[in-house]
C-alpha cells in the first residue's frame, strides 16, 4: 500500500493538525475491515453507525465518546473447552473509531440481532447558527435600500 509523507507540511503550516490527523486516520483505516459496518443519514442531522457483530454480546462491547471521535471495542473471552472442525464467525477482539464532525454527539446505542447501532445526533448550538442582523442608523429609506439590494 501506498503511504503519503506529510511531514514537509508540518513544518510549514500552523493550526492544521487535526485536518493531518484526520489524513493519516484514513490511510490506517484501509488496513482493518473488521467489523462490517454502514454510516447512514436518517435525516438532517441525525445519522446511525450499524455495526455488524455476530458472536459478541452486548457486555463484551464498550462505546467511548470522545471529544469528535466514538471508539467501539469489542472482547471475547475465548473457552478453551470448544473445538470448532471450520471457524468463519470471526470474535477476535477490534476497536474502531470514528471521527465525529463539530456538534456530533453519541445519543444512544442498541443490540439486535448481532447488530450495534449508534444513533448520532448534530445539534449546532443557537449561538453558533447564522442570524440576521438588524443595521440602524441614518434614515429609514437608507434601510429599506440596503434591503432591497439584498434581496
């Protein structure tokens, strides 16, 4: 696999880290599929990470909500009293995270059917949301032109 220096960007840019973080996340993330997952937006800012885990119960997963990013891990207490003829039901142990853009938050998570699901919420706080702002001064037909140009 190709991997992609960044390291003459370091020495020339200031405040970028998380956006390099963020670069070298995805080169690493092509090196484990394990566990099967989908990303789906259910509707304007609500989304759901589903996370295929046949063989884990729900006691043997921990989510960790961090500052933008979920950490899923799973671990499997192996029994030494089985032995399996074929094994394709993998229960090795796994973390996978994701990163979370701003005002993402974990709001919840649920088991079925060997299928974790983390519902995601973005709510952008009032103060952070774009407002109008009202200009005073002069006379009102100054206001009404400025209006109309903008409209």
């Amino acid at each position: 696999m190709r991997t992609l220096d960044l390291s003459p960007l370091f020495r020339s840019t200031i405040g970028f880290d998380r956006l390099f973080d963020l670069v070298e996340t995805a080169q690493r993330a092509g090196e484990d599929h394990y566990p099967p997952y989908n990303i789906e937006r259910l509707a304007d800012g609500r989304y759901q990470i589903t996370l295929a885990v046949a063989g884990f119960a729900p006691d043997e997963i921990s989510i960790t909500a961090e500052q933008n990013v979920v950490t899923i891990e799973g671990n499997k207490a192996e029994k030494a009293d089985r032995e399996f003829l074929y094994r394709g039901i993998s229960t090795r142990q796994f973390k996978r995270q994701f990163s979370l853009a701003d005002y993402v938050q974990v709001k919840g998570a649920s088991f079925d059917n060997g299928l974790l699901r983390i519902e995601l919420l973005r709510e952008i706080p009032e103060a952070m949301k774009p407002r109008r702002i009202a200009i005073n001064g002069g006379s009102t037909a100054n206001v009404h032109q400025i209006e109309a140009k903008a409209a």
